[in-house]
C-alpha cells in the first residue's frame, strides 16, 4: 500500500474526527455541563493526535495534544467551559483544519501554532518556565549512566540489615542497572513492567530513585534495583530482556560486607546530598502540579467507561472513483437494454421478449441502487454552517441563531461537492445584509436574535434548498436605482419587471445593494457566481422577499446529475436531447406570426416577446428538411430569459444517461453531452444556457 | 505464522499496523473497530496475538482486555496507546496486557514487541 493511499484515508479520517469536533464543541456550548460530549470531544482529538503523529505531522499532534489537555480539565471539572473557552478551543480546530486541509493539497501541514499554544497552555495554567526546572530536578535525581564497571547503589542501616539477614536465609542479593531504550514513551510503566517481573522472581527491596520518583518518570534512562532472590543472575537477566524497550541490563550480587564499609565512609557526603535532593525533590514536585492534573490518570479511565459514543454504521469506504467507474459501466448497459428491447420487439420471440423484459426489470431496480448509492445526506454541506454561523455572527456582532431542517435530503455526490462555495455565499449574504443589528431589531419590535433558516427536501425529481432570514428583506427601490446607476438594466425595463425579477436582479453582475463593504460579502461580485454555479448543475435560483420581514432564497437541483429527464427533437434528420428542466413548454406556432425586430427573428408568445433561434443554422446541419408553414417550437428559459428554439420535429420525453464527449472535443458550442439511443443513434444533449445571452 | 486481531476504532491505525505486520510475516484474521467486537472476535478466531487499542468508543481497549483474559487467561495481548495515557496503560498491564506500543508505530519497535510477547 502505498503512502498517497494512506494519507487517503488520514485525510478522510480526520476530517470525520474534525466535523465531530465541531459538532460536538457546539453542542458542548448549550450544554456545558455534559460530560459526555467532552468525552467524544477528547476522544476525537486523541485520535486524531495518533494518526497526526503517525504521519509525522507534528504541529498537528502537539497541537491536539494541547487541546486534548485543556479538554481533560474540563473533564475533570478543573476548567469551566466559557465563551473564551471555547473561542480557544475552535481557534484551535479552526488551526487544525487548515493543517488538515494543507496536508490534503499536499503541504507538509506545518503551521506556526505558537501563538494558540501559548493560549491553550494558559488555560491549563502552566507557565513556559516550569518546564525547565523540572528537568532539571528529574536530572539531578537520577543516577548518572555509571562510567565505572560497578552499580553505584548505597544503603542505610535498615536495608544493610534486611540484607545480611537474607544472605543468612540462602537468598542471594543483586543490585540490577536498567537501562531504558532512549526513545522509550511511557517511561513509568516500563518501569512497573520491570518492577513487576522482578518481583515475580523475588523480592524488590530498594530502588534508585525511588519507585514513587520512577512511576512518575523522574528520572532519565536508567535505575538500579536491589532484589532478594533464589534465581541466578542469568534467570533474572533473561526475565527483563523480554520486556521490551530495555537499552541494557547490568546484574552484580551485592557483597553486603563491601557495602557496609562504603556505608561508613560515604555517610558524611550522603547526608548533605540527601538534604539538596530532597530540597530540589519537593520543589520539582510542587512545581509540576498543574500539569500532572491535566492528565490525571484515574479519573481518565472512569469517565472513559462511561462513554457511550455513537452507533457505528457498517460501513465500508469505496473511492468516488470506482463509483463513477461501476455507473459508466451501468449506463453502457442501460444502452444496450434500449437495443435488446428494439431486437426482441422486432423478432417478436416470447422466450426473447420474457427474458428481456425481466433484464430490464433488474436494471432499473439496478439503476436506484447505484443512483442511491451516490446520494449523500446535504448534512454532509450543511454541517459545517454552524460553525461558520456562529463566528460570523460575532464578527458582525449580531445574533442569530441558525435553523437546520432536513440535514437527511439526499443528493447525488457530484452536486453535493459543488454547492458548498454557493451555501457559503448566500448564508453570508443572509447573515451580513439580511439579518439587523440587535439594537435595530429591537428598536423594529423584532426579537434581538434573528434566525437563519436552511432547509433542504424533496419534491419530485428534485431537491429544494432554501435559506431564509427574518431580517431586513430586500429593498426594491434600492435595486432598481442601483441596477440602473450600474447600467445592469434601463428603465423601460424596469417598468415590466415583476417583483421577483427585480430582486434576481442581485444575481446581474456588478452589483452590489450594500452600502459598506464588509469583509464578509458585498464586494459586488459572487452572487452572480452563485447563480452561474447553481444553474451548471442544473439548478434554478429564485429570491422572495418582504421589505422588514425577511428573504427567501430558493435553489432547485437535480436528483441526479447522470440520468436526466429530456426532450427528444429532430433537426435536419439529426436528433437533439433538451433537459426537460429548461423547458417552459412547447409550441407550434405558423409562419406569418414572426416579426423581425433588430434582425433577429421574434415571436409574440403569450404577449412576450420571444426571439427564435434557429438549431439547424447554430448546429449547422447539412440536411434540410421540406419547408413547412409552421414552426415547431420548444420554449426554453434561463432564469427569467426564454427563447424559441426552432425544431423540425418533436420525438417525445425519454430517461437518458448523460455521455461526456470526451477529451476530443471539448468547448463545442451549446453541447453539454451527447448520449446512445435505443435503436443505437446518437443523440446530442443542447446546453440551452448557452443558447440565450 | 502467528494470526493477529488487530483492534482500533480508527481505519487508518489499522492500516498502518496491518501493513507492518503483514511485511513481517504476520497474518492479521481479523480486524475489529470497538472492544464488543473484539471481544467476539476473539473468541471466535483465537488468535496469537491482539492488538488493542485504548480509546475506542463504547467499550474501551481495557474492558475487552479484560473480557479476553478472563476467557483466555494466556491471551497475548498488545496495548496500543497513545503519548499521556500512562495510568490506562498501567492498568492494562495489571489486567493482564503482555505489553504496550505507543503511538505513532514505529516498525522496528512494534516488531520488537511482538517478538518478545510471542516468544
């Protein structure tokens, strides 16, 4: 497996943990009391520690890890959770998304977390210099690696005595120096691992530093043990070689007469070491307080029995690609369904004709299968509005409190990636010039927070997205001057325009309502690309708005984006596709009813103006059919825009899968595709969009 | 060649160890995402060897230890933790864990390990 698979799924991965962050933090901030999300909090954070540390990103695990700390505090009930709390902690996720996100477009997801360090090691109440002296205090306890071939080890009374008496009892005595591998982690249970075999072999009597100072990993590698046993050196020697992480293992038999004479002689000089020890001991302990709370063992794993996490789904994850592999495939087969048909209704073969038709009984449940299996929740989108909502709004020192309805809509994937951006745009948009000050709503008897609403459901072959505001609406007059100041429209225009048009009008390019221009939206480009977005996929964007109660943004998608809904025409004995979701509807109208007007060929259509475009002169068939006295005519829109487009003939509706035409022939004018008919022709799909300027 | 559980509620943790393992001639039978699981695992596959995470959700790394001891009280179990998780270590080597691998892997070292419990 290679290492792009692995950061696949990292990436995925966290991103996951990230959303639960997120969610979770929320959540956490109407309920600060609930442990429980501090615990799924904690628990995302620490996964994403190990997989960051894993991949060798280490802004990102020191990162989390500091999170992880300041969350344990709060676990511990150590840290109230307030709203500065909690502006650290999402300043912090916000510092890991940008990593995650910089490791995704194949940065090394390095990033200057100096700053939020220093914030979050503030809350948990360490200052930097601590640090130092601790090590410094851990140093002097420890015992220096030895340079001379003997254990260093002295005794007092008590301990010569326990000796000489053991030696009497047939127990022989060893002073044991472990060594610790340097990259040992964990260093105190390594320790206890130790501690424990050895005392499955006998009896620990001693150990330099004390086993107090070793569990809490005050010292740097090595120790000495002293150890009462039956066992011979090498027994004992094999039993520690088996943990693992041990460096070296040094065993000496302990000469208690030796070491009586050493005693005496060393007594002075141990005396004044003791005191300096036990000074510097005391001190380091005190000083290292704070942080040995943050991670704060016991309580650790009492609360970690009592989480109950999530439910796991059965899962497995498959690559979009592959999914888009196992669809192309399937629309081959769907087209060569359409021929099977034809053959065996031409043959008139009942065996033929009944197996034909149960293949296409399988296909189509087949087909929702994979249709199903490509839809997403919108949750998927949605869920990272919160988030945006709440810092905007306090950025803009507003209130607003964001309704979600429908998060469960389901859409096909590819538009589910697309309509992020254009969310955005138009929350920003509701947020920063719908939504009042607390004061002007107040002052407009509205309650002080406004609310948002995005709502996502299904009608039809369709998904409708709504996002609505109780704030401000939008003010009519004040388009249309702006849009006539900005020569988007003229004012003969203007007079036929209905309400609704006029407020699409925000949609026109260059065009901006707000006054002051915010770093959140108003730079008077973006809403026109939002719409441009929407309607590449398919989608219609509509505005509804009263002045001082609110607006409403409405945008229609496709279910699908490969299977679509069209219109079959024939032009110059050629076969066109219309999507059905640009059709207004369809029309014969005679000959003499078309007027010229500024050269281009205009009918007066349901007391609209309409001006034709001809398929077989934009297409440029070579075949004409006979001169007929009438035009067929499919009516199509673009927003408010709608032409005629002329057609020799109409076929009828069809369900047809959606063909790219490849890397061959890109930019073909007003030609979004082409697809396979049942009798094997060709049928290219018209982009109407480009048809109407 | 000894058959390995290999325990962690993160897939990409699993991937990480399972390539290890498998480069050095371990068979992984079986991969399990929560402690319930692992637990059934167990005893459904009787493996050589589990690898255990700690933090996993619903039932922790320890708890199924324990449960896997206390049906197989020579069950080989690793603990895998994470930097900061000392004392939930140290309880599962009271519990009866054969040793511990701290995160992030290091191949060298997880294979040490193993060596050692499966000796």
């Amino acid at each position: 497996m290679s290492q792009s698979e692995y950061l696949e799924v990292f990436i995925d991965e966290s991103e996951e943990h990230l959303q639960a962050i997120n969610d979770n933090l929320l959540k956490l901030e109407n309920e600060p009391d609930n442990m429980d999300i501090v615990s799924e909090i904690f628990r995302s954070a620490h996964t994403l520690k190990g997989m960051g540390a894993t991949m060798g990103f280490e802004d990102l695990a020191n990162l989390t890890h500091n999170m992880e700390n300041v969350l344990d505090l709060i676990r511990n009930g150590e840290l109230e959770v307030t709203p500065e709390v909690m502006d650290i902690i999402f300043d912090a996720v916000d510092d890991i998304e940008e990593m995650v996100t910089d490791i995704a477009s194949g940065g090394d997801g390095s990033r200057d977390i100096q700053e939020i360090t220093k914030q979050l090691e503030s809350l948990q109440g360490i200052e930097t210099e601590d640090a130092g002296e601790e090590v410094a205090a851990t140093a002097t306890a420890a015992p220096t690696t030895e340079t001379s071939d003997e254990i260093e080890e002295t005794f007092d009374e008590y301990e010569l005595t326990v000796l000489s008496q053991s030696e009497e009892q047939g127990y022989k005595a060893f002073k044991i120096l472990v060594t610790l591998d340097e990259k040992t982690m964990l260093k105190g249970v390594r320790v206890f691992m130790v501690f424990e075999t050895l005392e499955e072999a006998g009896e620990i009597i001693k150990s330099t530093p004390s086993a107090e100072d070793l569990e809490n990993e005050k010292f740097e590698l090595s120790f000495v043990v002293t150890l009462l046993t039956h066992e011979s050196k090498t027994d004992i020697q094999k039993r520690i070689e088996k943990i693992s992480e041990i460096a070296s293992v040094k065993i000496e038999e302990v000469n208690v007469k030796q070491e009586k004479q050493k005693k005496l002689a060393l007594e002075e000089k141990e005396h004044q070491e003791a005191q300096q020890k036990e000074e510097k001991g005391t001190k380091g302990k005190k000083e290292k307080k704070p942080s040995q709370q943050s991670s704060s063992p016991k309580e650790k794993s009492s609360s970690n029995k009592k989480q109950k996490g999530m439910e796991l789904n059965k899962t497995i994850r498959v690559n979009i690609d592959r999914l888009d592999v196992l669809m192309n495939l399937f629309e081959e087969l769907v087209i060569d369904r359409g021929r099977l048909e034809q053959i065996s209704s031409e043959l008139n073969n009942n065996e033929l004709q009944e197996t034909v038709e149960r293949m296409s009984r399988i296909t189509g449940d087949l087909q929702e299968i994979i249709l199903n299996m490509r839809m997403m929740p919108v949750e998927q989108v949605f869920n990272r509005f919160p988030r945006m909502v709440r810092s905007l709004s306090r950025e803009l020192n507003k209130k607003v409190k964001l309704e979600i309805i429908g998060a469960d809509t389901e859409l096909d994937r590819t538009i589910i990636d697309e309509i992020g951006d254009p969310l955005v745009h138009l929350i920003r948009n509701s947020l920063d010039h719908g939504i009042e000050t607390p004061d002007e709503r107040v002052a407009k008897g509205k309650p002080e927070e406004g609310i948002v609403k995005l709502r996502a459901f299904h009608s039809g072959n369709h998904v409708f997205i709504e996002i609505e505001d109780d704030g401000a609406g939008i003010d009519k007059e004040k388009i249309m001057n702006k849009a006539l100041e900005n020569g988007v429209v003229t004012d003969e225009d203007l007079e036929k325009m209905t309400d609704q048009q006029i407020y699409s009008l925000l949609f026109a390019s260059g065009f901006s309502t707000a006054e002051k221009v915010t770093d959140v939206s108003g730079r008077g480009v973006g809403l026109d690309v939002v719409r441009t977005t929407f309607e590449s996929l398919g989608g219609v964007v509509t505005v509804d708005s009263e002045l001082g109660k609110g607006s409403l943004f409405s945008i229609q998608l496709p279910l699908t984006l490969s299977i679509i809904d069209v219109m079959l025409v024939e032009v110059a004995q050629e076969k066109y596709a219309i999507p059905l979701t640009a059709i207004v509807e369809t029309a014969i109208v005679e000959k003499k009813d078309v007027y010229n007007a500024h050269n281009q060929k205009v009918i007066d259509f349901r007391g609209k103006v309409v001006p034709l475009v001809f398929l077989d002169e934009i297409f440029d068939a070579p075949l004409k059919n006979e001169e007929q006295d009438f035009y067929s005519l499919v009516i199509v829109h673009k927003g408010e825009k709608v032409a005629g487009l002329v057609v020799d003939s109409l076929i009828g509706q069809h369900d047809i899968v959606l063909k790219s035409l490849g890397n061959y022939l890109t930019n073909v004018f007003a030609i979004s595709g082409a697809t396979i008919l049942g009798d094997g022709q060709v049928a290219l799909i018209v982009d109407t969009n480009e048809l109407i300027k | 060649m000894a058959s390995v559980l290999v325990v962690d509620d993160a897939a990409f943790m699993r991937m990480m160890l399972k390539e290890i393992l498998e480069k050095n001639g371990l068979k992984v039978v079986g991969e399990a995402t929560t402690g319930d699981e692992a637990v059934r695992l167990y005893k459904e596959l009787n493996p050589d060897l589990v690898t255990m995470d700690i933090t996993m959700p619903e039932k922790n790394g320890i708890e199924a230890l324990k449960e896997i001891i206390a049906a197989d009280p020579d069950a080989k179990v690793l603990m895998c933790s994470a930097m900061g998780q000392q004392a939930m270590v140290l309880d599962a080597i009271q519990a009866g864990a054969k040793d511990f691998i701290v995160k992030p892997f290091q191949e060298d070292r997880v294979m040490d390990s193993i060596r050692k419990v499966l000796r």
